[in-house]
C-alpha cells in the first residue's frame, strides 16, 4: 500500500509541508523585504510574543471571533432550518436544493462579487428597504456592519453544505420512531426537541467542527468584499497575516500571525472535542 | 400554521433568498451605467451593451487559461490523492492516523501563509510565471481536501468484494482499477467536480505567481479590477456572469452527484 501513499506523499512534502516548516521558521526569524532571499536570523518566539501584543493583532482576533461566530451560528443554524423545510420533500424542494447548493458551489469570489454590489447603496438590499422606506444603509462602510455582513455572506454559503449534511442525516432518521411520537400525540415542536435534535447531536457536533475550521481561515470573502476595510474594521487574522506580508513587508510578523492563527484554530478544535467528549461520558 | 404551509413557507423564502442574488446580478449585467445609478431595481430596459465591452479576445483567452489551470488541477490532484485516499481507508494503525493528522493540519493553514515559501520553491523550479506553477502550487492546496473527500467513499466498499478479486487472482492493482475505482466513480467524480469548482474560482496563487496578463485565469481579471476606484458594476457583473456559466454547465450534470456525494464525505 506504500506505493499508493507515496505519489501524493512526495508531492505534500515538497509543495505543503516544507512552505508550512518554512512559515514557521519564518515565524521565529528576522525576515523582511531586505533578506528575504538572503539569510534568516533566529529570534526565537520573541517575533511572535511582539506581534501577539499589538493592537492590531487584538482588534484582528476579536474580529475573527465575530466572524466565525456568525458563520458557524448562521450556518448551522440556518441549515437546521432549512433542512427541515426541505425535509419532507414537496414541491419545489429538490430546485430549492439544487439552487442552494450552487451558491455553495460557486467561488468565494464569484459570491463576493456579487454580494458586494447587492451590499452597495445601489444594490439589492438597500434597494429592497427603500420601498419600506428605509434610508440606505452602507453595509460595507459603516463600524462593525462590514465584518458583520462579510461574515453574514459567507454564512449564506456555509448554509446549503450545512443543509445538505442536516438532510442527509435526517434522512437516515428511524422514520417508526418519529411516527411512533405522532401517534403518542407528540406536536411537531416537540418532536424536535425531544427526538429530532437529539439524534441530530453526532451530525451537529461534526458540522460545528468543520465550519469552524472553515470559517477560521476564511480569506477570499474579506479579500473581495472589502479587502479588511475600511481601515481595519474587517480585518480578521488571516487576512492581518497577509497584509503585514504582502502590505507592509513584515514577512516574519505576518508568519507569527499566521503561527498562532493556526494555534488557535488547533487549541479551540481539541477544547471543544474534549468537552464534548466530557459531556458524553457524564 | 399546519406543517404543510410551514414547509411552503420556507421553502418561498429559501428560494428568494438564494434565487434572487443571482437574478440580480444578471439584471446589473444588462444594465446601462445610467440606469445603475438610478437605482430602478428589476424594473428597466436590458441591454447587452456591457457584454459587448467585456466580452472581447482578451476575455475569452482568460477563459481558455482558467480552463488549463482548472483541468490540470483537477487531473493533478486525483491522480494523487485517488490513489492515497485508498491507501488511508485500506491499511489500519498509526501511520494512517498521522497521516490524516497532518492533512488535516494542512487543510486548515490559511492560504495566505503558504504564499512567500511556495514562491520560493516555485522560483527554484523556475515556475513563476507559468501556469504550470499555479497547477502546481493549486494541486497542493487541493489535495488534502480530495483526499479526505473521496477517503469515505473507498471506506464504503466492502473487504469481501476485493477479496473475491484476490482468490480469483487478480492482483492488488488490478483489484484496485478493476474492481474498487468504478464502485467509487460517485465518489471520484464528487471530488473532481469539486476541485475544478475550487481551481476555477482561486485568485491568490494565480494573481502571486503568474506575471503575464496572457496567462491570467477569469479570477484574476475580477480580482484585481474590484479594488479599483470607479468601478463599473454593470461590466463587472457581465464578467460575473461570464466566469460562472462553466460552473453552471457543470453543475447541471452534477448536482445529484453533489448532493448526495458531499453528505457521506463529511460526515465520517
């Protein structure tokens, strides 16, 4: 079975592990744009413990605490929903589906095109609240609306994948047990959340995992919609990694932040693997 | 409200909210500049004269060199990882659990940080500049994810079904192309649909590595006129709409495919 490992094997480790062992030496050198091709010298963690004090860095990770949060809470909970629309088939459901899933289908970039024209006091949404009357809003210029609404567009995306995941487990539900609960007079709120819910448990567990790890290095929605502006009101860790590289030139701040995105998004999914497997056993 | 209406209701308000992003970015793309700034909603008089302007040699070569970096990445990365992923479902013990570990660890490294070593080692290679780099550099960016994609699918095969293929003889590669690879088509195809939906849409590689505005994929054209003062929405809406009617072509064949293909991916 070696030789079939070994292809992809090679290929990782010349064009994904070694620029990963690169990144984090990066990280604990001297690198900008005056050595970048020359010699790196060695500063241990004090680049990263520099990096980690800036406001910068802070405002970035209270921002990409917001963003997942919204992605991870919209999308989930906005799959949920929707899967349960769609569950029971009827009509329109599988063109609902398929017109869900190519959202998800189609690029960040493509979205974020999209949506920020939909975003723009021209677009969509501010044309759609003028007719209740609502003076334009600039979603992507004014305070926290930019990060919020980034995350909300992303969120948009993240919710179809989450449907289909929620409907295939749905699905899959013991359907004598669930007529069992109508029998016994059950109503339909209760059946979620005394039947439904609960067997759904393993799937949401699964899912909250993976869109958070998604959502943590999420970088194309903020790239296009609103390039971590204005300023830096939508400027969440990756994204503050790329810019202290490729704006600044602070090669080796930007590799510290991305070091401890990385730590983070790994501290945060064994935290939440423990407690859940806490839970389980008490 | 009864749980028919319920369902009626929801599915109403799915379909707005999904359908209508996109009915209004084709009707921005039909629209004159004048009648953008006029704010007239879906109410007003269509005209191609946007397609007409974007629409030109340039934009078609773009297309062509979207579809070389695309397809290649796609072949790239499932010549790699169909065979890898078979190898994680078959064999048991430490090795597979690090080697997952460290796909893992791969697939949620911001692409961003990849950027200035893959630039160094595609420089080595003097691959900057081509398109060959960024198949490259996108292959692995992508693999990981195939891999564990298409693992479940070759985990769902039956040990019985390639042992039967060992007694009468075949050999462990025969029993793999023969035997395993079409029970996986699904599974195959799910990935590849994927992958070349990811590679079509990547800008960062692709706008990083390529210097050459002959060699530029689609992405690149959108992504770097968005930033740019004064931007004419009703072009870049047709351009919008250009980049993805490939996507739309593909997904009218595959959305069965995906819909079933991606619950079972992501859930084991």
């Amino acid at each position: 079975m070696g030789l079939y490992l070994l292809p992809a094997a090679l290929f990782l480790a010349v064009l994904a592990l070694y620029p990963f062992v690169e990144l984090i030496h990066m990280s604990v050198s001297q690198v900008s744009s005056d050595n970048i091709f020359g010699d790196w010298p060695f500063i241990g963690a004090a680049g990263v413990q520099a990096v980690a004090g800036t406001a910068d860095f802070r405002e970035a990770a209270v921002n990409s605490l917001i963003y997942v949060g919204l992605v991870v809470g919209v999308g989930l909970g906005g799959g949920l929903a929707a899967a349960l629309v769609l569950w029971r088939g009827g009509p329109l459901s599988g063109f609902t589906l398929a017109l869900m899933v190519f959202s998800w289908a189609l690029p960040g970039l493509i979205n974020g095109v999209d949506w920020r024209f939909l975003l723009d006091p021209r677009g969509m949404v501010d044309t759609i609240l003028s007719v209740a009357r609502v003076a334009p809003i600039y979603w992507l210029v004014e305070g926290r609306l930019p990060l919020i609404s980034v995350a909300l567009v992303n969120a948009w995306t993240v919710v179809p994948f989450a449907t289909l995941v929620f409907r295939a487990a749905l699905l899959d539900m013991p359907s004598e047990v669930l007529a069992a609960a109508e029998v016994d007079g059950a109503r339909p709120r209760q059946t979620l959340r005394y039947i439904v819910l609960p067997l759904l448990r393993p799937t949401i567990l699964v899912l909250t995992i993976l869109s958070l790890l998604y959502a943590f290095k999420s970088f194309d929605f903020i790239y296009i919609m609103t390039f971590g502006g204005p300023g830096t009101a939508s400027t969440t860790l990756p994204f503050l990694s790329y810019r202290l590289a490729f704006e600044l030139y602070q090669f080796s701040n930007g590799a510290a932040v991305a070091v401890i995105t990385l730590g983070l998004i790994i501290l945060m999914a064994v935290f939440y693997l423990r407690s859940v497997q806490r839970e389980e056993r008490a | 409200m009864t749980r028919a209406l319920a369902a009626r209701t929801g599915t109403a308000l799915l379909v707005v909210i999904y359908g209508l992003p996109f009915v209004w970015l084709v009707a921005t793309s039909l629209k004159s500049d004048t009648e953008i700034f006029s704010a007239t909603g879906l109410i007003f008089q269509p005209t191609i004269s946007a397609y007409q302007t974007v629409v030109n040699a340039d934009l078609l070569r773009s297309c062509v060199n979207s579809a070389i970096i695309a397809a290649g990445t796609t072949l790239l990365t499932l010549l790699l990882a169909t065979p890898a992923a078979y190898a994680l479902a078959r064999v048991k013990g430490m090795l597979v659990n690090i080697g997952l570990g460290a796909l893992i660890l791969l697939q949620i490294t911001p692409q961003p940080a990849t950027l200035i070593p893959l630039y160094r080692v595609l420089g080595g290679w003097n691959l900057l500049g081509t398109q060959l780099g960024v198949i490259l550099a996108d292959s692995a960016l992508l693999l990981p994810f195939c891999v564990l994609i298409v693992r479940p699918f070759f985990l769902s095969v039956p040990l019985e079904v390639e042992e039967a293929g060992v007694v009468d003889g075949a050999s462990r590669w025969r029993v793999f192309w023969q035997i395993v690879l079409p029970i996986t088509l699904n599974g195959i195809a799910t990935g590849a649909t994927i992958i070349f939906f990811i590679a079509w849409g990547e800008f960062l590689y692709a706008i990083t590595f390529l210097s050459d505005p002959g060699q530029y994929p689609i992405s690149v054209l959108i992504a770097g006129q968005i930033g740019m003062y004064g931007i004419r929405w009703s072009n870049m809406m047709a351009i919008a709409v250009v980049a993805s009617l490939p996507i739309l072509a593909i997904y009218a064949y595959t959305h069965r495919l995906l819909r079933d293909g991606l619950a079972l991916g992501s859930v084991r």
